[in-house]
C-alpha cells in the first residue's frame, strides 16, 4: 500500500461509499426512501445461505415491502460499460427495506414484485432461521416448508372478517384427566401450560383436543394443532366444527385440499381472519397471531418427520416455536414417546392423565399369545392363527367387526430358501425378494428386478418359502377360515377412514387401521408382534407399543367384551406395557436406558450418510465439538448398485448448535472443491439402528 493512501483514508473512503445512495445498474431509478431491499434467495445452496441486497426501482417502491414475494436476477455481474451480464431469474423474499446497503459494488435491482401480500412477516422469518441453523440447513430450504406456493386466484379473494372469540368451555370438560380441567382453565386465562398428555383409549380425544382450542380461543389467543395424518384432521375438524357451531372458526391445511383451497385457508390464517388452524406436518409453520397453544397429537409418529432437507421433526419445531412465542404447549398421544418423557424429568412440561381407574374403564382387556404357539384345530391352522387369537375372533365376529393388524403390506414380503433358510436376495442388488401375489414371478423389493429364475447360492434349491407374510396373503388366509364374513383391507394402496359397525374382518397395515363406527371394534388381533419387536432400531419398543395402542384403542372397552390379543413374547416390556396400558411407564424405562448408553434425548446425534470415501472426507474437514463422539461408520445396503455407510456423531446437551454448525461448515468447505461427492447430513435422526 503506498503512503499516499493511508488505512484511515480508506476506510474513510468506503465508509462514504457505504453510506451514499446505493449504484445500480446504467439508467434505473431508485426509490426515494428506503432503496436497498434485503432479499433471501430461494436457492437452498449451503454457500449461499445468506441475504442479498437489491436496489428497489421507484415503480416498486410502494409494493416491495418485507414479506413479499420477489423475483430478482442471481449471478449476474456488471461490465464496464455498465451493462448487466448473465444471471438467472429467481424467486425469493424481501426480509427488510434498507436506507443503505454494506455490499460497496453496484446492485441489482429487484426484477419484480411477484405480489403485494406480505407471506413471511416476522415471527416466521425468526422461527425458520432458528429451524435451518438446529437442523444444519438453508433458510430457503426452510421457508420452501414453511410458506405454501402462491395461487394468484387465491389471494385475489378477500378473507372473512374475524369473529369475537367464543364461550370458555367447562373447565369439568377435561375432568376424565388429573389437573384436565387446571389445564383448560390456564389456557381460557390466557397462559401459556405445557403439558405432555396421555390419552385414554376410545373415540374421545378429537373432542378433547377441540376443547383445548376452544379454551385458547376464549382467552383471546390462537391456536395450532398439527396431526399425522388426513384422517385425523378429519376428526379434529369434525370436533371442532360441532363444537363451536360451524367451520368458519378454525381453517384447515392438508395436502389433500389442492394447492387454491390450502392457499385461501393458509391467508385467512396469515391475515388474522382466523385464530385456529388444523393440519398435517407443514402445518406448525402457520402464521397464527398471537399464539397460544401448539398441541402435536401422537409426536412418535413418523409422518412428523419431514422427508425433505433439512429434515424438521414437528415436536421440535412446535417447542421451539413456543419458546420463541411464548406460547403453550400439548404433546398428546396414546402413547408416550421418550422425548416426551424428557420433558417431564426435566420439568419442562407436567404430566396430563388419568388415574388408574380411569384407564381399566376405558382400555379393552388384553391377552398374550406366544408366537412360537401351535394351533390345536385345522380351522385356526389354516388362517395361520394361534387357537386363543382364532377363537377370539370367532367369538367377536357375533357382535362386530374384528380388526387384525399385520406388520407387513403386500403377499409375501420376505422369502428365504425352503432348504437351508438362506433369505433369498436379488442378484442384481443384493435387495431381499418378494412375491407380489400368488403365482406371480419373484421380485426385488429395492430395485424391482424381477427374478423369475432364481435359486439360493449357498445350497442350490429352487424352492422359497415366506419369513413374513403381508396383509394381502393374511385377508386371503381369514377369508378361507371364516366363510361367509366379509373382509376388508385397509393398507398403502387404500387407506378406509371407516368401516361399518356389523361382523367383518379388517385386516390393516400399522397406521392405516379405520375407525369402527358405533361402538367400535368387538376385538383386534395384532398378528408378528415379533416383526416390530425384532426391528435393528433404538426405537423398536416404543414404536411396537404405539403402533399397538393405535390400533387397541379402536376397541370397545373390557366393560362392553373388547378383547386385544397380542401375539408377541408375552415378557417383552413393550407387551407388558399394552398388557397393563401403561406407555408413560415404558418411555421412562427407555429414557433411563438411553441416559445410561448416552443416546437421544440425553444427548444430540447427527447422521452422516454417502459413499466411504465422502463420509471419510466429511469427519476429516469437520471441527466437531470438544468431546464429540464419533460412532461407525457402518455399512448400509447399497444404492443403485453403489456402496454406502453411515457415521453418527453424538455430542453432549447443549453442544448441538455447535454440532450442526460444524457440520454445516464441513459441507460449505466440501462444496468449494469440484467433483466432491454429496454426503446425506441429518440432525437427530428418527431412525437409530
């Protein structure tokens, strides 16, 4: 540097060029006040995980306001001569209007306002840049989540005036719960309760959870419920609209609703015409104003989990968003996950159940069956049954209908070699076979090759036999038992929302299991307790129990004949727990388990997925926390013919902000390299094996 240019100089020299009205591109003019707007680009680019400034022409001044959608020019650079150069049009979003902007080169301008609606106000900016930086991801890829795509026809329409809110609900409405009604009183006083609630059994709990709302909307504040899955939305809806006199109340989000209807709801939501919205996964990003209570039903649902990067599970966004909002809080399920049961150690939220004698009056009776038990008559051998569950439902089927729950979906989902009960797989993949019905040409379950010649490596036979049988073979086996019942499936392909209240048998996959009308099911056969039990994950025992318990709780109570048969180790703690419906028991045994083997939730764990090479190059570049412990990698089965593993990093509480921030550097720095291949990063994984 040359004496005639000092340090200060120049610093005086930018410090002035900050300061002046920002340059644009040759012959633009620029809004009056406010010319720079700060936009967040919709390219879910690790490196690019920032705001960009942008100069606001005059024509845009009035309607390029924060919040709205824009489009802008990205990648574009400036000639000599002023003339701009390449770039790609993108969408995005204007987070601020800026007097002057820090970039001390020549703007862009804004390419178009794409709508005058403001979509992303405040809250929900703050809340999506707290979501990206826990799950090591962009803030584009978050509000790509958060904010549904813009139907112009949609938002032409004006939203409905707000209603007043409505009468507070009798306390005594939750009086089934210990502290129920203490907790619907805090929400009507407009407080913020946490709690984590354990539902009885039965057809109640929409109702219940539509109280819940009411109180919230009484006190003056907003409410969200977010629900795994289209049909319990239906019945929250149903609850809530017979509950407060009509659907104009609450709005409902669901995929299901087509991208014009989900839009209307998502604007009345976003514009204040109505304080209570319902839905599925994406719902928890609603913009409700004034927020008072978050309720997530059955959180150890994997539906909660979102598929999509940055992978955001529900139960964390809604804790983190109630922490911001100072909103309240209603983990509820059947069951009781050991994230939820953190919680209650840790006081962060109180417990929501009933007493002992309210569960035995609401809970079916239960019975254990072994699996390795033999049927002692042709009839029971022929629907692959144990004689306790085949009688069961003899007995049940003069009453009702009899739902069977069966691990698998499809034919014969896992075979293996009749002679040495080698499992038979894919010779193009190595993927376990199938066979998709009967007579029909084996094939595989990962690539779907079809092998209509195979033969086992290790002994030579031609001849399979099935290790699991799905719900299609199962339907085909009962229906051969029972003559003249009918029978329904209910899985993947078909999912029944309900079925009648007259003798049938309902076979149904984990999940998909419709709801009995009148007084429910007579009685439920819950079929390879051994396939969810035997599972190489953490959460085994947990998910065997609530899947379980979903589909117990569709019977009738023990007071009125419902009977459970469980066929599964009876000493197993997840069938001990169904036997007495005790899951806050089970997830507090889990939870003590896992404080001692320092996995989730005691501790932060992120997977880290790709080819040997990439994963080895990944924890090389990464600066993970003091003490992290790095567990693997393993070996996963291949994809598309390519070799994979999987490294889990597990850093003690209140490192995890530090691990996904290390993490995200890691990928940044990988990116600067041409030619590196991708690596699968996840934080907190659902699936620990």
């Amino acid at each position: 540097m040359s004496s005639e240019n000092p340090p200060e100089q120049l610093a005086l020299i930018r410090e002035t060029v900050r300061r002046a009205k920002p340059r644009t591109w040759r012959g633009a003019h620029l809004a009056e006040e406010l010319p720079v707007a700060r936009v967040v680009v919709d390219k879910g680019l690790l490196h690019l995980d920032q705001y960009y400034d942008y100069a606001v022409p005059v024509a845009m001044a009035e309607s390029a306001q924060p919040g709205v959608r824009v489009r802008v020019r990205f990648g574009a650079r400036m000639t000599s001569a002023g003339r701009r150069e390449g770039g790609e049009l993108h969408d995005g979003f204007i987070v601020a209007r800026l007097a002057a902007s820090d970039y001390p080169g020549v703007l862009a301008p804004l390419a178009q306002v794409l709508s005058p609606e403001p979509v992303l106000g405040p809250a929900l900016l703050a809340l999506s840049r707290t979501v990206a930086d826990r799950y090591a991801g962009t803030l584009a890829d978050v509000l790509q989540l958060a904010v549904p795509p813009r139907h112009a026809k949609a938002e032409a329409e004006p939203s409905p005036a707000p209603l007043p809110p409505p009468p507070a609900p009798a306390p005594d409405s939750w009086q089934r719960y210990q502290q129920g009604p203490e907790f619907l009183a805090a929400l009507t006083a407009g407080h913020a309760p946490r709690a984590v609630w354990t539902a009885l059994p039965g057809p109640h709990w929409p109702r219940e959870i539509a109280l819940a709302v009411a109180a919230t909307l009484a006190g003056g504040r907003g409410a969200l419920v977010v629900l795994p899955d289209g049909r319990s939305v239906d019945r929250v809806d149903r609850a809530l609209t017979e509950l407060l006199g009509g659907a104009e109340r609450h709005a409902v989000l669901t995929a299901d609703l087509g991208p014009r209807e989900r839009y209307r709801n998502w604007l009345a939501v976003s514009r204040g015409s109505v304080h209570a919205v319902i839905g599925t996964r994406a719902t928890v990003f609603a913009p409700v104003h004034d927020l008072g209570l978050l309720v997530v039903w059955s959180d150890g649902d994997s539906s909660h989990s979102d598929p999509r990067a940055p992978h955001p599970h529900v139960r964390e966004v809604a804790l983190l968003r109630a922490a911001e909002e100072g909103a309240g809080v209603l983990l509820g399920g059947l069951s009781t996950t050991v994230e939820a049961a953190q919680l209650l150690r840790t006081g962060w939220a109180r417990p929501l159940a009933a007493d002992r004698a309210g569960v035995r009056a609401a809970a079916p009776r239960v019975r254990t069956v072994e699996d390795t038990d033999q049927a002692r008559d042709a009839a029971a051998q022929a629907a692959r049954l144990p004689s306790v569950a085949w009688q069961a439902a003899r007995e049940a089927l003069r009453s009702g209908p009899v739902l069977v729950q069966v691990p698998r979906r499809g034919y014969v989902p896992r075979l293996a070699c009749e002679r040495c009960r080698e499992p038979a797989r894919c010779a193009h993949c190595a993927g376990p076979l199938e066979s998709p019905g009967a007579g029909q040409v084996l094939r595989c379950a990962w690539c779907g090759v079809e092998e209509p010649d195979w033969h086992c490596v290790e002994c030579g036979s031609f001849r399979v036999r099935a290790q699991v049988v799905g719900a299609r073979r199962t339907a085909e086996e009962l229906g051969k038992a029972f003559p003249g019942i009918p029978v329904r499936t209910s899985g993947r392909e078909s999912v029944l929302a309900t079925v009648p209240d007259e003798p049938a048998l309902v076979i149904s996959t984990p999940g998909a299991e419709p709801v009995a009308e009148g007084a429910g099911y007579a009685a439920a056969l819950l079929l390879d307790g051994w396939a969810l039990l035997n599972r190489p994950d953490l959460r085994a025992a947990e998910e065997a129990l609530r899947l379980w318990l979903t589909a117990a709780a569709l019977v009738r109570p023990a007071g009125e004949g419902g009977l459970v048969v469980v066929v599964a180790e009876p000493t197993a703690r997840p069938v001990q727990a169904l036997v007495r419906w005790d899951p806050a028991g089970l997830a507090e045994l889990e939870l003590a388990e896992r404080a001692q083997l320092g996995f989730p939730p005691v501790s932060r764990m992120a997977a880290v997925t790709g080819t040997p090479s990439a994963v080895a190059d990944l924890l090389g570049v990464a600066r993970l926390p003091d003490g992290a412990d790095v567990l693997g990698p393993v070996g996963l089965p291949p994809l598309r013919g390519e070799e994979r593993e999987r490294a889990l990093l597990r850093v003690r509480p209140g490192q995890g902000g530090a691990l996904a921030a290390a993490l995200k550097a890691a990928q940044i720095a990988r990116l600067a390299l041409k030619g590196s291949e991708p690596v699968k990063v996840r934080i907190d994984p659902t699936d620990i094996g």
